[in-house]
C-alpha cells in the first residue's frame, strides 16, 4: 500500500512539475512577444533616438550574451559580476574618448592638428582589420549554434556550415551589393533582444527557485593573478559595438549619436550584468563542460524552451553582425584604398580570411584576436583624443585621461589571451 501510494505521489509530483515547466515556458514566450511587439510599437521604432541606438545595442550585445556567462562562470566564479562591471566600465572609457571625437568633428571651430588626422588613418585600417576578424568570430558562433541541437553537431561540420555561410554572404554582397545585405541585417535586431529579454525572465525564474531552496553557490576562482587580467583582456569584443555610432553621420548629428552611444552602452551594461549575476550563483563549478555552446546546456537546466530560443537568437545576431559588419568592412577598405579596391573585392578578401580563421584556429582563439583588433582601434581613437583634447584649453585637463586609455588599448593587444 505505502509502495502504491508513493508511486501516485511521484506521479502527482511529475505532473505537477510538468505544469509548473509549462507554465514557465508559457511565461517567457509571452513576455518575449511583449518585448518584440513593445519593440515595434510606432512611437518607440520612430523614436529617433531609439533609432540611432538600436544599432550599436544591438552589436554589444550580438554576440557575448552567447559565450560571456560560461567563459565568466567557469574563470572567475562567484567574482563574475566583479569582471562584468570592469569590462563595461573599460567599454565606457573607450567610448568615451570616441564620443569626444565626434564631438570635435562636429565642431567647426576645432582644427585637427596632422597627427590626429594621421592617426584617424590608421585607426580605420585597424577597424576594418578587426570587422574582418570579427566576421569570423560571429560565424564560427553561428556555425556551432546552428547544429548544436542536431545529430549533426560536430567541430568539423560547424566548420562546413560557418564556411558555407561565409561564401553566402559573398555571393549576396558580390551579385547585389551592400544595400542587400543590409536588408538581411535589420530584419534579425527585434528577435534578438526580445530572445534575450525571455533568456533573463527564464533565468530570474530559475535563480528564485535556487535561492528558495537554499542552492545558490559561490563557485571558486580558476584563473586568477596577472592570466586572469590578459583573460579579461581578451574578452573585450564581447562587449564592443558601440563605436558603430561615430559612422551613422549620414543619419544622424553628432549630439543624437553621442547620446545613441551613451544609452547603447548603459542598457548594454544593464543587460550584462542582470544576466551574469543571475547566472554566477546557480550553476555548480564542474557540472558542464565550457565549450561554443555551453550556454544551451546552461538554459536547458533552466527552461526547456530557452534552447530553442537561444539558438534562434544565436542564429539571428551571429548573422545580422556578420552582415552588418562585411559591408562595413568593404566599405572601409573601398575608401581607405581610394577606390582602388572595390566593396565587392573587399568582401572576397574578408572571406578569405574568415574561411583561413575557421580551419585553422578554435572560437575562442578567434575571440582573443578580434579582442586585440578591437583594442587597437580604441588605443588609436583614444590617442586622437587625447591629441585632440590637448589643442583644445577648455578640455586639456581630459587629454592625461584620454591617454591613459590608449595605453589600456595596447596592454589589450599586447597582453590578451585566450580562454584555455
């Protein structure tokens, strides 16, 4: 009788679980769709600012939100929240010098001395040098989340799918051009956020159920000293994007994209840190092996409809960066050449190099190198600010911090490394 009993009990407990699952899932999907029709609503979509923000928010948070928490997680424990705030507030300086920058272009009065303008030169080499390694990043992401919940999830056949991938884009950029590629890209930016607002309803659930039961955890530190700072150092392209708004000077002046960058970063920095902070305490150290995609094995713990949703947010933001990104870069070569190579050549270029990254190196390797690419950009940019600054009485005193950025800069490129 008592065997009986308790088989009706876990019975009853099963199905109650069942519920309590679906209704969970229930939830997240509902409040993802707010999101995404909040996201459409008239007066926010053309909101101007609004506007001008959704395309650097969008690339900060494109692609970290992916591999950030399980990298943070697995290397610095219960201190993750600790080195998320550090990278926004690294991302903030950087940004802050280049706000500084569009703010003295615009400025008629300000006459560009011949380093800072030398200087500008080889800051867009440097950025289009690092959206060629950043286009491979996104692929590579989007090759292991694009089969990662199939039969056919493999290093070798990511690979195929993240190189198939890359020859698309070429095709679409080569035969139409870059005003196609743009259309692909803007279709995915509502998915992703919306995805990422279900991602932390789903977590927020999953981290009071923890806490009510008493299993929150402090994971311990794995890397720590001088390799944990390089290790920081070379996750700074996770939390990159916002220079985007210095080049939407055709749409926008200079005070609306100063202000674009500034909410960009701050909702970015809200984002972040809500979700590692969420997900630093609920995972036991050792459970689940860091990989590409160890986040969907995080999120199937959770909710079982959060894989799904993340590899179609995975999906969407790898594609939509990669995208917007190759027709940045071909255009950024097109000018600094003179014309003399074309937007469509640039592409060939840039896939080449991202098929050579693919088959030759990991994901995280290619993180760190986009990382150092990044950083050199925003060593330059703060280099020409602080020139910029020093000409200028009325901010001189911003020049010693500007270059105190610029030496930030080349630490990361000199000192960032990989994840093990």
């Amino acid at each position: 009788m008592w065997r009986h009993c308790a088989c009706k009990l876990g019975v009853y407990a099963g199905r109650a679980n069942g519920i309590a699952a679906a209704m969970e899932n229930a939830v997240i999907i509902l409040l993802t769709v707010a999101v995404a029709a909040l996201l459409v609503y008239p007066p926010i979509a053309r909101a101007r600012l609004w506007r001008a923000s959704i395309t650097p928010l969008a690339s900060i948070i494109g692609s970290g939100f992916l591999v950030l928490g399980p990298i943070l997680d697995a290397s610095y424990g219960a201190y993750a929240p600790l080195v998320m705030a550090g990278l926004c507030l690294g991302a903030y300086f950087f940004g802050s010098a280049i706000r500084f920058n569009i703010a003295t272009l615009d400025d008629a009065s300000c006459d560009r001395s011949v380093g800072a303008r030398m200087l500008e030169v080889v800051a867009s080499w440097a950025l289009a040098f690092a959206y060629v390694i950043s286009v491979a990043y996104y692929l590579n992401l989007f090759g292991a989340f694009g089969l990662s919940l199939t039969a056919f999830d493999s290093p070798v056949n990511a690979r195929i799918l993240t190189t198939a991938v890359l020859v698309l884009i070429l095709v679409v950029g080569w035969t139409r051009g870059f005003s196609a590629l743009e259309r692909m890209e803007q279709i995915s930016v509502g998915i992703k956020l919306s995805i990422i607002a279900g991602l932390i309803v789903g977590l927020s659930f999953y981290f009071v159920q923890q806490s009510s039961a008493g299993h929150l955890v402090l994971n311990r530190v794995t890397v720590s000293g001088w390799p944990a700072v390089t290790l920081a150092f070379g996750l700074i392209v996770t939390v990159q994007g916002f220079e985007t708004s210095r080049y939407l000077g055709a749409n926008y002046d200079a005070r609306t994209r100063i202000r674009s960058m500034q909410l960009a970063q701050g909702v970015a920095a809200a984002i972040y840190m809500i979700y590692i902070g969420l997900l630093a305490y609920v995972f036991p150290q050792g459970t689940l092996n860091l990989s590409e995609t160890a986040i969907i094995d995080m999120m199937a713990v959770v909710a079982p409809i959060l894989p799904l949703m993340l590899v179609a947010a995975a999906l969407s933001a790898q594609f939509s960066a990669a995208v917007a990104d190759t027709g940045g870069a071909g255009g950024l070569i097109s000018e600094l050449t003179r014309f003399r190579v074309s937007p469509r050549q640039g592409y060939v270029v840039l896939v080449l190099v991202g098929v050579g990254l693919t088959w030759t190196t990991d994901l995280f390797q290619i993180i760190s190198y986009a990382s150092r690419a990044f950083a050199a950009y925003y060593a330059l940019q703060s280099g020409i600010a602080a020139i910029s600054a020093w000409s200028q009485p009325q901010a001189r005193w911003k020049s010693p911090f500007f270059a105190a950025f610029a030496v930030l800069g080349a630490l990361i490129v000199l000192f960032g490394t990989a994840v093990e």
